[in-house]
C-alpha cells in the first residue's frame, strides 16, 4: 500500500492491531462456514472491546468532552496551524515571579475560605489551578498544573451537564 500526506498515522492504533492479530491467530474457525465466522466475530468483538475499556476514559462524559475538544482543536489546527509560543508563565523578572507566587497563594486562600462557608465556585477554584499554573516556571511543574487545570475544567462541564439531564 502507497502513503500518501493524506493517510492517517496508523502507529497509535499498533496495539490494537497485535490484539486483532492475536484473536485472529488464537480463535479456532472453520473457514466457508457462517458459524467460523460469527466465532471469529465474536472472539473480535469481545478482544477490542476489552482493549478498548482498557484505553478509553473510565470517568464518565470524559469521552465525550475529549470528542468534542478535539473537534474545537482540529478546527483551531485549521484556522490557525500548529503553533509554538513561548509559556509565559512564572514571570521573566524576579519580582514578578513572586508577584504570580503571591496571586496563586492568595487564590488558595480565598479558595478554602469559600469553602468553609459553603460559597466556593467553579469560577474560583479553576481561577485557583490557572494562577498555580501562570507561577510556575518549571516545564515538568507547569505541565502538572495544566493538567490540573484541564480536569477541573472536565469536572466543570460534567457538572453543568447533569444539571441538563
């Protein structure tokens, strides 16, 4: 098979394929026969949907909520390209690196006293997680907080869509 720029890079999905391979090679079939073939089905059917909740999120909508990111990701990849830009994070300057340590810390704080009075929002903690992340200036550190900031964003939106429900 020729390769073209259009062809989808299959790499990702090799694991996959060694299942598929393996459920192939493992289920007996009689070839020519409905009956070979509903076995090899139904060998297929139960492997990948094993190794597919094996990869897939546990956490429920979050396979929804990363369907619908990278349609807004793929329409962002087509409107503007890929793109590098520096991280803008932890402040170039000494003083400024403190002054986004202090905003995260004051975030925190105003956090857990809205929590103890029972008025802490979605707002308010993922305000909390962006400014933990804006002080940041370590890669590894600041890759953390994202990826915090992106699960309170998930738990955000699974919360406004119970309430729809």
């Amino acid at each position: 098979m020729t390769s073209t720029t259009t062809d989808p890079d299959l790499k990702p999905l090799a694991p996959l394929a060694r299942t598929i391979a393996e459920t192939v090679r493992d289920t007996p079939i009689n070839l020519g026969t409905p009956e070979g073939a509903a076995d090899l089905v139904a060998s297929l059917t139960v492997k990948v949907a094993a190794y597919m909740g094996s990869e897939l999120p546990t956490t429920p909508g979050l396979t929804q909520h990363m369907i619908e990111v990278d349609t807004e990701r793929q329409r962002q990849l087509a409107k503007w390209g890929d793109q590098h830009h520096p991280d803008g994070t932890g402040g170039i300057l000494p003083e400024r690196a403190a002054e986004r340590r202090r905003e995260a810390d004051s975030a925190r704080k105003m956090c857990d006293e809205l929590a103890d009075t029972g008025h802490l929002t979605w707002f308010h903690i993922l305000n909390e997680e962006f400014l933990e992340a804006a002080a940041e200036s370590d890669p590894k550190a600041l890759r953390a907080e994202l990826v915090q900031c992106a699960a309170v964003i998930q738990a955000w939106i699974s919360d406004i869509d119970s309430r729809e429900a």
